[in-house]
C-alpha cells in the first residue's frame, strides 16, 4: 500500500496539496434524520495500514503541542470534536491549517515538524499512525530538525 502521497483513491472527495507531501481532504459525511456518520477506509481516505490511534482532548487553554518531527512516521488527523490549529514546517515553508469541522483531514509525511495550538474546549483531536508508538522516531529539537532536513536534501 503507498505511503506517500494521496490516498490511492479518496472516499471523500478533494483533496488539497498542503506543504510537500502533505495534504488535506475532504470527508464525505453521511447524514440522515438520526444525525451524522463519518468513515475513514484504510488506502481509500488514508495512504498507509493503520497500526495505532491515539487522541488528545481536554487540552489545557493556551498550551501549544507537538513541537516535533517524525523521521518515518505517517499520520492522519482529524478534529472529530470541536477545532485546533495545526502549523507544519518542512524545514523552508511554514503553513497552518484550522482543523474545524470532523470531514477535514490533514494527512502529514516524515520530516515535517508539527505544532499545535489554539485547542477549542471541546476539541478531541483523533491522529491515525502508520507505526506504533516510538520515541526514537522523534526530532524534538528544532535545529536537529533542520540539519536532519539538510543532511537529507543531500543523498
Ligand atoms: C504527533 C502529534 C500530532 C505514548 O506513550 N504513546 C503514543 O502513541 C503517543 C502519541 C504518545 N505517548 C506518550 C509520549 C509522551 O509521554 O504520551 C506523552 C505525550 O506525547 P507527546 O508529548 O508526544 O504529545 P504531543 O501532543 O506533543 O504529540 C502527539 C504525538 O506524540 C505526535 O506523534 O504527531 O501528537
């Protein structure tokens, strides 16, 4: 199954060149009388197999997270309640993205540092991963950041 890039063939419908490899789509929400439903298929909505989910809620007002890359990792994620600002920077451009309603999606490649900030009391962000849990996977400094990005730029 692809890693990289967009999901093979997006459910959901558009889908947004973010910032490289990163981009955004668009979830078809399927509503009748009883309320809402969103779906999320493995290699249609997301690129990679799923091995782990994980979601952070009841973030403390003012607190910005993340403030890391991933080495190999790919992730998806979605505001399933309520919104927050995710920032990516791939070492040249800054870009952010409001993730305010459950059909958005921002789905984020390696070697991309990440913040978040601006959580809505509500919000329950919910992150699909392409691996498990590995702290060796992480950048958590900023100028390792960069010097990983330009060590790579070179081979
Ligand atoms: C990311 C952004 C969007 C685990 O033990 N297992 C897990 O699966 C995760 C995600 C975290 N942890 C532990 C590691 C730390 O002791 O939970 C603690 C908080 O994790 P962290 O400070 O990395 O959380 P965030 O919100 O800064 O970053 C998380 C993810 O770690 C990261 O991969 O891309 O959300």
């Amino acid at each position: 199954m692809p890693k990289a890039g967009h999901a093979g063939s997006s459910k959901g419908g558009a889908t947004e060149t973010f910032l490289g490899s990163c981009y955004l789509s668009r979830l078809n929400v399927l509503g009748d009388d009883r309320g809402s439903l969103i779906a999320l298929e493995g290699a249609l909505d997301v690129s990679f197999d799923i091995a782990r989910a994980y979601f952070i809620y009841e973030t403390v007002e003012g607190v910005v997270r993340g403030n890391h890359a991933h080495l190999e990792l790919y992730q998806t994620a979605l505001c399933v309640s309520g919104s927050c600002i995710m920032v990516l920077d791939d070492g040249s451009q800054r870009r952010e993205v409001s993730l305010d309603g459950p059909d958005i999606a921002l789905h984020i490649g390696p070697m991309i540092w990440r913040e978040m900030h601006s959580f809505s009391p509500d919000c329950v962000l919910l992150v699909l991963a392409s691996e498990h849990y590995d702290e060796a996977d992480y950048i958590r400094d900023y100028g390792d950041f960069l010097r990983a990005v330009e060590a790579r730029a070179k081979t």
